[in-house]
C-alpha cells in the first residue's frame, strides 16, 4: 500500500486520537512519570499537529523514491525526527507552550512517553488497522 497525503492524515489522526489518548492516560493521571500533569495530552496534540506538516514532506520524499514506498525504517526515523523536533520546540526553544515550566518536565518522561505513544501507533497501524479497516491499505491508508 502506497499512502497518500489524505490516508497519512486520517491515519495519524485516528491512531493519536484513540491509542495515542490511551497511552497517554496514565502519564497524564501520575502513574507513570513525575506526577499528574497535562502536559502529555499537549505533547500528543503538538505530535498531531506538526505532524500533519511533516506528512506533506514526507509524501514528497516517498514519490521521489523509485518504488513510491514508505518502508518502515522510513517510520522509525520520521519518527525519531519528530520527537526530536517537539523535544527541542518545548525544552530548548520554547516556542511550544505547556502547562508547566519547562525545566520542570523529565527528559526521561518524555522519551519514555513519546516512544510508548509512537510503538502502539506503529504496531496498530501495522497490525489492528488491516484487521478493522479491511480496505484502507488499498486505499492509500484512508479509513473515511
């Protein structure tokens, strides 16, 4: 299945509105990390957003490739990428508002949140969606 813009949006909007909330209750309730904060749905939704930018370029990159393929190396590295680019837009520029200082937010809470989130989207958009949504790989990833 090649994705195509619309499928890569719907896709990531559904996997982060539903298993991305998912994980992220527990970060957001204190069982996980350093306290209950809201500061995880806020990472999550900066995800989505930028996200959907990052999708444009990353449509780009996958038609200029001979084969019009994303393997999924190509996921993990848009995926370390963007974590990267979140990780620095609220801990080192700060031009990503969240409710709390800056400083205040764990390094390691957020890797480990970031990669919770990013694994269960990955292993549901590999796995779960080609069960609930027969036809959407045939479709070029849209569900709607």
């Amino acid at each position: 299945m090649t994705p195509t813009l619309f499928g890569r949006w719907q896709t990531r909007l559904l996997l982060l509105a539903t298993f991305g909330v998912l994980v992220s209750i527990p970060f957001v309730l204190g069982l996980i990390g350093a306290g209950a904060n809201s500061v995880y749905f806020w990472i999550l939704g900066y995800v989505a957003i930028f996200g959907l930018g990052w999708d444009i370029v990353y449509n780009f990159i996958q038609k200029s490739r001979w084969d019009r393929d994303w393997p999924a190396a190509y996921q993990l590295f848009a995926g370390i990428w963007e974590m990267v680019f979140v990780l620095c837009g609220i801990k080192i520029f700060g031009f990503l508002p969240i409710p709390m200082p800056k400083d205040e937010l764990p390094i390691g809470t957020f890797f480990l949140h970031y990669s919770i989130v990013w694994l269960a989207v990955f292993v549901t958009s590999q796995s779960l969606m080609r069960i609930i949504f027969p036809r959407w790989r045939f479709r070029g990833g849209q569900w709607l």
